[in-house]
C-alpha cells in the first residue's frame, strides 16, 4: 500500500513534469520516474520480508529478494549516465532549454538532405567529376 | 599448419594498432613480415603435400558440425599468395604513401582485410566462408570510409551493393546447408544437389549475384569506380588482389560442379564480356589515372568472369594465368600511381602535361605495367591474353558464338591496348588533347615545378611488381606449376599446364598481331578518338539505381519520423503515459479477482517516507527556479534512498545515496549554462495535471493489485537458499550481479561506456551554451574564490585520498559485505567531485586521467574476465584461486572492470562539462592520450 502510493506519486510527479518545455524539467521528471521504475521492481519481489540480504546476518526465510536489487543497483547507474547525457543535451544548441518554441524550426526532411546534394557521378559512371 | 597462417596474418592485425600508435606510418615497414611468413608458410606446407591439406577446427559442433574447416588447394593456394604477397607489398608502400593522420585506422583495416581475404580462400566451410565473405566487405567500406567526409556516400553505396551480394550469399550458402546436409564445401561440391535442376538454378542465381556485386560485373559495376576516393594503396589491394578477386575465386571455387551448365555460361560470359567493352571504352575517356585503372580493373575482370563463365579447361587455365598476370600489373600500375600522385600532388593527365616528370624509375614502372596491361610481349600479360584468345577460339559452343565472343575480347583488347598507351603517355605528362579542345590547365594556379623522383622505399614495391611481369613474361614456365595446381582445383580434374613464351603461328598469335597493330594506331589517333567517346557517356549503371533506393530509404525514414517529429519531448513522453493510463483501464475491467495479498506488506514507518516523498514531489513539480528544483529533486532522491533502506536493500540503499549526490553536481556544473528561473510563470495546466494525476492513479492501482500477492520466485528461493554456497560469497547482491549474470551486468557496462562516448560525441558536434554571467557585489565574502574554497581545499585535501581508499575498500570486500563495484566507484566518483568542487576556478582540472582510457579498460577486463571462464567450459564461468591463504574470485576482477568503467563515465562527465579546457579537449580529439596529437601535417589523402 505504501510503496503503491509513493509509485504512484512519483508517477505523476514525472508525467506533469514531462508535459512541461523545460528540458531540465524534462530530466527531473525522468529521473522520478526512475526511481518509480525501481520501487515497482522492488515491490514485484514483495516487501514482507525486510532483512538485508546476507547470508552471514540473516536467517534466509526474512531475508528480502536479492533478484529485484540486483536489477535495481544497475538500473540506478545507467539512469544515472543517461540523466547525464541529457543534461548535456539540455546546455547544448540553443541559448535556453525551452523547447516547445523550436518546434517550427525543426524540418527533418531538410536534415535528411544535409549529407550533401546527390552526387552526380554516379548517374555517369564519374563523368560529373 | 593452415591455421599457423591464419594465426599469423591475425598477429599482423592485432600489432597493427600499438604499431600504428608508437611509430606511425612506418609501422608498414613491420606489418608486412607476418603476411610473408604466413606466404612461406603455407607454400612450404602446399610443397609437402599431395595438392591438397585439409584442417579442421571445431566451433559449433551443435549446427551442422560448423566449424574452422581449412583447405589449401592448388587454387587457394594461388589466392592466399595474392593475398598475402601483394598485402605485404601494398604495407610495406603504405609507410611512405601515407599522411601522418589516421594511421592506425588504415593499418587496422588493411591487415583485417587480408585476414578476412585468407580465410575466405582458406575456408572449407561455408560457414566460414560467408562470414569471411562479410568480413572482407566491412573491411572495405571502413577503407573507403576513412578518406574523409567525401567518401561517406561512396563508400556508403559500396557497402549497400557488396551487402546485396552477401545476403545472396547467404541464400546460396543456406540453400545448399540445407539440400546437401553438411557445410564442409567438398562434402558439398560431392552431393546429389548439384542433380536437381530447380536447386541448381537457384544456387545460379545467388552465388552469381554475390559473385558479380563483389567483382564488380555489368549490371553492377560502378561502386568499383565509385570508391576510387580512397587512397592508392587501398584501390591497389583492393583492385588488384583482394575485393574484387573475391568474386573471382567464388566463381572458381563452384566452376567444377557448374561449368557447362546453360544458364551458368549465359550469365558470366554475356555479362563479363558487356562489363569488358563497357570498362575498357570508360577507360578511355577517364583523366583521373586512378579512375582509368579503375575502369581498367573492371575490364580485365569481366575477362575472367566470361572465361569461367565458358568453363572449358582451356579456358579456366586461361582465367587462373590471367587472374595473376593482372594481379601483378594492376598492383604495379596502381601503386605507381600513387607514387605520381604523392609527388606531384594530381594525377590528372591534363594537370601533367604541363610538368616535367623527373622521375625514370615510375615511369619504366608504368611503362613495363602498361605494355603487360596491352599485352605486348614479352609481358607476363601477352603470355594470358594468348591464353585468353585461345580459349574464346576453341570454346565448345554452337554455331558462329566463338566466333562472335571472339570478336568482341579482340575488341576489347583493342580498347585495352588503346587505354593502356594513353595511361603511359598520360603519367609521362604527355597526354594529348583533341585538337580543338582547351583543357589543359594554363594561368597561374597551374603548378609548374617539375616532379622528381620518389625515394627508393616508395617505389621499390611497385617496381618489383613490375620485374615479375616482365621477368614471369620471358621465362613464364617457371609459373607452370602453380597454374596447373590452381587450374585443378578450378577443373575439378588433374591439369599440367605448359607455358612459354612463344606459340607459333597459331590463330591466338594473329589476333594479338591485329590487336597490336590496330591497337597502335589507336593510340596514334587518340585525340580524334577522344574527341569523338568523350561526349556520349554511357549512362547504363545499376549503381544509380542503388543510390536512389537509399534516397527513398532515408525519405520515408524522414515522413514516418515527421509524425512524432519536433523538439518538445512532450509529444513523445505523454503517449506511453496514456497507454499506461489504458492498460490500467482495461485492467479495471478484466481483472476479476486477486490472489490475497500478503499480510505484512506495510510498516507504519513507511508513511513517513510516503509524506517526504509526497513533499518533495510537489515541491519539485511547482519549483520556480532551476536551482530550487534541483535541490528538492534530490530531496526527492534521499527519500528514494531511505526506502531502500528500509526495504532492507543496503548495496541498493548506498548507490542511491552517491548517484544523487553526484547527480546534483553534474546539475550543478551545467547549471550556469541555464537561465536562472523557469519560462513565464503558467498556471497550473489542465491537461498536464489531469494526465498526471490519471497517470500517477493508474500507477498506484497497477502496483497495489499486481504485487505482493505471492511468495518468492523460485530463482530467489534459490539464491537465498543456495547462493552462498554457490559462490563462496555471502552478499548476494553483488554475487547476483558479478556471477550469476554477469553476462547482463557486462551489457550495462557498454551502455554505460557508450553514454561517456556519447556525451563527448555530442560536445565535439554542439558547443554548449555560454555561461550566463552572474553578479557578485565586490564586497560579498563569495567574490573572491580563491579565498572562498580555502576551508574546503583544506578539507578535499585530506579527505579525498580517505574516500579514495575507502572505495577501495568497498571493492574488495563488496564479495561478502556491503559494497562492490558499482557503490565503490561511485564513492571514488564523489571523492573527486570534491576535488571539483573545492577548485577556486573552472579552469583547476585536477584529475587528468584519461577517462575514455579508463572506461575501456572497464569494459575490456571484464569482457577478459568472461573469455577467462572459458577455461572452466563457459563465458563467465566463476573461477577461484587460492592465493597465500586467501581466495581470489575471478569476479573480483570482473568487479575491477566495473569499476573502472564507473569510474571512467563520472570523471569523464566532471572533466567535459565542468571545466573549459576539459571541452576543448573534447573539441579537439575525442580521445585524449595519444601523445602523438602534435601539430597536423600537411596531409597527402586530402590532395585531389
């Protein structure tokens, strides 16, 4: 109940965030959703048994599911290179992260032609040389 | 034996990068040794034996018996010395020939492609064979590729062609796995398949299309002149000995099963002798010398393939003494090419005209490839068109069609005599143009100096080359015997082949006098000739065909991505939230009844962290300021934290901790980069909040129904059970992640890497923003920086070497405790954030180690570490040694290469985004630690 609710929380912090122009509002709502990501993970494991999971400390019957920490641990730190990518991307191009005013500059078609103009000799067999 | 070879040319291209690295391009002066050797080796290995050596190494004994079934025969033979006698020439040039950029790439490449080349001739197994076949079509788009941005798209069709011809291949190969039950190529080339007429044309086809794509056979012939951008030795290893040759030996390996066959001979000769007209007539209006051979190598080419294509045993031997006579001038012709274009900077013929070629050597070089090219005795390149000649005349074939063929070789070899002649005038600078056209360069821009000879190191290949096809020309019996054990395996039955010089008066002989003598005049009357081929260019090519299919690719690719297009990820992020919306819906729906669920889920402690998380999500969804909106997101990240803790996950609990602690730096250092508040000030959005809301509920309800409701896994039964005792380690996290599947763990390490590779990929590409200045009053105690970070210089001084070791601690003991790869070097990440972070400017980078170093060796050890476990029967199987008492597991090292990855991305993300010089390092080269990044010199690849 209490991990579902504070899934649910981070949830919707994320998907409000994500409707904002802001990159940087974008990321933060991306790294909430990380962490929603992870306790679901954790929850699919059950939250009854709490101990850590060590085998010197803890009698196996309480000790929590080490499958779900295991993905979780990894998970934390790719989440975590790609908040970095992001952010990157958030301070590079444009003099602002907002993004929702660029989108008419955007013209993909264009971008597909910006690896030159059709070389010519290949209709000549190199004559346009 | 076979594999010594291999494993030899495989020792070339392992050296061939450190080579490259410490003694740039004169690593050519050492890379061509293991390919001499590995020569050596396997004639002295083919002397011993009875014709034939067969060897066999198993790889996937579970598919077919697959595995590295080798065969040298007297064909194969002669295509691994190609291979590997040419390669060596073509290095040892190389460390001449090359610029003093990109050595390494050129290098890396060249010796991989002669590897994937003498596997193929090597391969007994399909198998084998196909993936050589790829291997060596890789290897040339990286060839091509590497000449610069120029050669994108040529080097891009290239690749779209020769991959066609691999998927046809692979037909051919999987066809033929699957009709005759084996893929050993001699229990193939014995079975009943090669009975069944619909099986028989189907392998045609395919086998005839790969063969044609990768020798360069009308309809596709021009990605052969289309990747002339690369540099001469490539084209010269390319055309001459490798690629191209490919294709050929393909042909040759099937021609004792499909010869004969009317459909077979249909294909090759009418192609082959269509792609040697329409080669050699394009030779004789290219300027570019390079791009003359270049024609001048499909030409010859379509040669071999309509000889095979006529399948007589005359006519194979024809194409295997050919196929040698060109190798060697074509190798020759090309490289001194080269040689020209180095020394005078073109290798236009009109550019010549008005230079005095000093050079004696080159030029008796070009001149002896040039007479062997024309067939003028007494070249090697006579002696095979004799051959040639013969072949056609005698070929078994209906009515007036030898007679024809015959008439169209002679018309090509006429074409060829007349290229050839104005290829050597053109190099000597004495190219002629039609009489009433001005095309010479004049004025001042035109270079005037004369052309002087090159060093004895630079030429000396291309004229030993040179030697042979004369020398093999005079005293051509001493190639008898390789011709006749390669035209055994070609025929399929024993040959000896008698080869001299002189004929006598046979019909072959007056053919070559008529095409010598026409050919001359030919020559003599070049410019009318000229004047009337230049203006009616054959348009016919599949290539443009190609090139347009991969403009429609990358259109359509534009309209279906123009639906999600724009830069407000909004568009993209909310579509996933309302299917998440939906499922929960549907869910609502049909989801009748839940198991119960378990009792002791909930603990009154963890409302508490329900109400800090509660708090910072809000507080971090109405932050009016970037700043403040970081701070309580990492607000947000503690709490996350504490709830591992509480849910007893302590490794889990701890990277937590530090990923938030360094996330909130690396937000920080990019932060001044941002303006300081977010846009206007927007009430709060309807539709946003409704999502959100909708999306947080259908979250909950997904969490609350679908968890909890059962016991534990079996698999975590299990480890909880037995993990301990498995692995020898009591913490089962981090035995979950360094044994159990470690395999994953390596994955996420890539990803991992590839996100360091990817941000300096894109602060080389984007510059970032500038940093917003700030207003500091004179008087505040911050305005001095210097005197601002005393207390935790002081402080980082001591304690970052404390952190550092305590990292290391965590490392080492991660196997039973707390800690582990991922938390130590997150630990050692937020040591040296410190360092950071205390430093009075940006410009103090404190830590230079090489981090893209870094996070290779990561993914490198624990990539070893896995081949390691290969000795215990599997990738990654857990080892253990006893050590002076103590054990040492081989995932500790594994957890060293997590480590250093880790390690590698953190510091690589602090030194590329906080600190300026740290960019421009980024902008310069991506890969700092090469010592020799010295001033650029003038390059010779960029010269035209």
């Amino acid at each position: 109940m209490t991990l579902a609710l504070t899934i649910g929380l981070l949830t919707a912090g994320a998907v409000y965030l994500f409707t904002k122009r802001e990159m940087l509002r974008v990321i933060l709502g991306f790294v909430l959703l990380g962490h929603a990501a992870n306790l679901i993970l954790f929850a699919a494991g059950g939250t009854d048994r709490r101990s850590e999971a060590f085998y010197t400390s803890t009698d196996p019957t309480a000790m929590a599911d080490p499958l779900p920490q295991a993905f979780i641990l990894t998970a934390i730190v790719i989440a975590f290179s790609i908040t970095i990518f992001m952010l990157v991307l958030s301070v590079t191009g444009e003099d602002s992260d907002e993004t929702a005013e660029k989108v008419e500059k955007l013209d993909v078609a264009a971008e597909s032609e910006s690896d030159g103009t059709p070389h010519k000799s290949f209709r000549t067999n190199g004559e346009g040389k | 034996m076979l594999l010594w070879a291999v494993l030899l040319v495989l020792i070339a291209v392992v050296l061939s990068a450190p080579l490259s690295h410490y003694f740039g391009r004169k690593a050519g002066w050492f890379l061509w040794i293991p390919l001499i050797a590995a020569a050596v080796l396997l004639v002295q290995a083919f002397a011993a034996s009875n014709g034939e050596i067969v060897e066999y190494y198993p790889w996937i004994p579970d598919f077919f018996n697959v595995g590295f079934h080798l065969r040298l025969t007297g064909l194969s033979l002669l295509f691994s010395l190609l291979v590997l006698v040419i390669g060596a020439g073509v290095l040892f040039y190389s460390a001449k020939y090359l610029a003093r950029t990109k050595i390494i790439s050129f290098y890396l490449s060249m010796s991989t492609f002669a590897l994937a080349m003498l596997i193929l001739v090597l391969a007994n197994d399909l198998m084998v064979l196909y993936v050589a076949w790829e291997a060596t079509t890789l290897a040339s788009f990286f060839l091509i590729a590497r000449s610069g941005s120029h050669a994108r798209k040529p080097a891009v069709r290239t690749l779209l062609v020769t991959v066609t011809g691999g998927l046809a291949l692979l037909a051919a190969v999987a066809i033929m796995i699957a009709s005759a039950g084996s893929t050993v190529v001699t229990e193939v080339l014995l079975a009943d398949l090669w009975k069944d007429p619909t099986i028989v044309t189907w392998l045609i086809i395919t086998l005839v299309l790969a063969a044609f794509t990768k020798s360069a056979q009308f309809p596709f012939q021009s990605w052969l002149p289309d990747s002339m951008v690369a540099i001469s030795p490539v084209s010269a290893y390319l055309h001459a000995a490798a690629m191209v040759k490919a294709g050929i030996y393909l042909l040759l390996l099937f021609s004792p099963v499909l010869a004969g066959n009317t459909l077979w001979l249909t294909l090759l000769v009418s192609s082959g002798l269509i792609t040697a007209l329409l080669g050699a007539v394009a030779a004789l209006r290219r300027y570019d010398l390079k791009e003359l051979l270049a024609y001048s190598t499909m030409s010859q080419l379509g040669y071999l393939v309509a000889l095979i294509g006529i399948g007589s045993p005359a006519a194979l031997t024809a194409a295997v003494l050919h196929t040698i006579a060109h190798a060697l001038f074509k190798s020759a012709l090309f490289l001194a090419v080269g040689v020209i274009d180095h020394e005078a900077g073109t290798r236009d013929m009109r550019m010549l005209t008005v230079r005095k070629m000093a050079m004696p050597a080159t030029i008796t070089v070009v001149l002896i490839g040039s007479a062997s090219m024309a067939g003028i005795p007494p070249m090697l390149g006579f002696i095979s068109k004799e051959h040639l000649f013969e072949a056609f005349l005698g070929a078994d074939l209906p009515g007036l069609l030898p007679w024809v063929l015959t008439g169209l070789a002679v018309l090509t070899a006429i074409g060829t005599f007349a290229y050839s002649g104005r290829f050597a005038l053109g190099a000597m600078g004495h190219y002629r143009s039609p009489l009433n056209w001005i095309n010479t360069p004049r004025g001042t821009t035109a270079n005037l100096k004369p052309v002087h000879e090159a060093p004895l190191s630079f030429w000396g290949y291309p004229a030993v080359n040179a030697s042979l096809t004369l020398i093999l020309g005079i005293v051509p019996f001493v190639l008898a015997g390789t011709v006749s054990s390669a035209a055994t395996g070609a025929i399929g039955s024993p040959q000896t082949v008698e080869l001299s010089l002189w004929h006598g008066f046979t019909p072959a002989f007056a053919l070559s006098i008529a095409v010598m003598v026409i050919g001359a005049v030919a020559v003599w009357q070049l410019p009318r000739l000229e004047a009337f081929l230049v203006p009616r260019p054959l348009s016919l090519s599949g290539l443009g065909v190609v090139e347009d299919l991969r403009q429609r690719t990358i259109q359509l690719g534009a309209i279906v991505s123009s639906w999600t297009s724009g830069l407000n990820p909004g568009r993209h992020l909310v579509v996933p939230s309302l299917l998440l919306i939906s499922i929960a819906i549907t869910g609502w729906f049909t989801v009748d009844e839940l198991p119960s669920q378990q009792a002791d889920l909930t603990r009154w402690t963890d409302w508490l962290l329900v109400i800090i998380v509660a708090v910072g999500v809000i507080a971090t969804v109405r932050a009016k300021t970037r700043v403040a909106a970081i701070v309580v997101l990492g607000a947000v990240g503690f709490s996350v934290t504490l709830w591992f803790l509480a849910l007893g996950a302590v490794d889990v609990a701890l990277t937590q901790l530090l990923v938030e602690i360094l996330t909130v730096v690396v937000m920080v250092l990019l932060l001044h980069r941002l303006p300081k508040s977010f846009g206007k000030q927007e009430k709060l959005s309807k539709v946003g909040l409704i999502s959100a809301v909708a999306a947080g509920i259908a979250a909950f309800a997904g969490t609350w129904a679908l968890t909890g409701r059962r016991d534990m896994s079996d698999p975590a039964k299990y480890l909880t059970e037995h993990g301990a005792e498995v692995t020898g380690g009591n913490n089962l996290v981090n035995v979950i992640l360094v044994e159990f599947r470690a395999l994953d763990t390596l994955g996420e390490l890539t990803v991992l890497g590839m996100a360091g590779v990817a941000i300096a990929a894109l602060l080389a590409s984007r510059k970032p923003n500038p940093i917003r200045p700030v207003n500091v009053i004179s008087t505040s105690p911050i305005s001095d920086p210097q005197t601002n970070t005393t207390f935790l210089r002081a402080f980082s001084k001591v304690m970052t070497p404390i952190l550092v070791i305590i990292s290391i601690v965590l490392l080492l003991r991660g196997h039973n405790e707390p800690g582990g790869g991922f938390v130590s070097a997150l630990l050692a990440g937020a040591a040296f954030a410190l360092l950071y972070l205390a430093a009075p400017t940006n410009e103090t980078r404190s830590i230079r180690w090489p981090y893209m170093g870094l996070i290779g060796t990561g993914v490198v050890l624990g990539a070893a570490v896995g081949f390691i476990g290969l000795f215990e029967g599997s990738y990654f199987a857990p080892l253990t040694w006893d050590i002076f008492g103590y054990t040492l597991y081989s995932s500790l090292i594994f957890d060293f290469g997590v480590y250093f990855a880790v390690l590698g991305v953190i510091l690589g993300a602090l030194n590329m985004m906080g600190t300026k010089r740290g960019l421009d390092v980024v902008m310069e080269q991506p890969s700092i630690s090469s010592p020799s990044t010295k001033q650029p010199e003038k390059t010779q690849e960029t010269v035209k």
